[in-house]
C-alpha cells in the first residue's frame, strides 16, 4: 500500500449491504441519513487530515472502527494516530486526539495517550505535529505488555465441589 493514500471502509461495507436501515461500518443499525450526521464532523476535517498524511507518507483510515479517523504507519512499531469527535455529531466543532503504539512479539506490547482534548479546527493541524512527534519518539523500550480486558475480568467465578446455584 502506498504512503499518504486514504482508506475508506465505505457505508454498508461490513454488512455488504447497503438497502437504507442496512449494516454499516462495524455493526451499525442506523439509516443512511443517521450514518451521515455522525461521519460529518470527520468530512469537514478530511482536507486538513489528508494533506498531514501526505505531507508525512502515512495513511489515512476512515470509518474503519465507526465514523472516525486515524492516521497510521508503522516501522518497527506499529503506530497510530486517532481523531474523534468531541460529541457524536460534531456540534461542538472540536476534536480528541489521541495516540497509540503496539507490537506483538509473542504477546501484545502496547503504549497509548491523550494529547490534546477539545481541539478546534485551526489547532488540528498544530496538535497532528505533536502527536505525530510523540508517537515517533516511543520505542520498543516504552511499551508494556498488554493486559488482557473482558475476559478473565467479567468470567462467571466457579463453583467449588459440592455448591449448588
């Protein structure tokens, strides 16, 4: 895949069907009218993340969690930088941007942050630096193997010999 390219999961892709009501990204069950109100705060910032990603060779996934954005490459890391809404439709105008570096070895090695909450539209870019810097400067020696969420935590406990339910 060549650098600095987008990536769209488009509507309807994971259910394969597109009829309105239809599957869209990730399990979503809305029509296509309620689809576009929530990747719209993502359409209005698309230029600014399109040129950061081909100003830094890196690409561009859209709605491939949800209507949302990230920015990833990888080295020895895999690395990503994610943009979400600050609300669900955008109403605020501003966005999270958040950071995220993995590895797997013969376990998942990970190291993620928050670097700037609330950001608007003009600081985007500015923050997009930052991160992208941040993310750049972690090395193998920063990550922590990654515990295991939802699946010992929330087991049943068992029942000992001779208990009854």
């Amino acid at each position: 895949m060549s650098r600095g390219r987008s990536i769209e999961w488009p509507f309807g892709y994971f259910g394969q069907n597109t009829r309105p009501g239809a599957n869209v990204p990730n399990g979503f069950h809305g029509s296509k009218e309620e689809w576009d109100r929530m990747e719209a705060p993502y359409v209005r910032i698309d230029p600014i993340l399109t040129a950061f990603a081909q100003r830094h060779g890196i690409e561009l996934y859209k709605n491939y969690r949800d209507a949302d954005r990230c920015l990833r490459f990888n080295d020895s890391l895999s690395r990503a930088i994610w943009v979400n809404s600050s609300d669900k439709y955008g109403a605020s105008w501003t966005y999270d941007v958040s950071i995220l570096a993995h590895q797997d070895r013969e376990e998942r090695y990970i190291k993620g942050a928050s670097v700037e909450r609330g950001v608007s539209m003009p600081n985007l870019d500015r923050v997009l630096e930052q991160a992208a810097s941040l993310v750049r400067s972690w090395s193998e020696r920063d990550l922590e193997r990654a515990r295991p969420f939802a699946t010992r935590a929330f087991r049943a406990p068992r029942r000992r010999e001779g208990e009854s339910s």
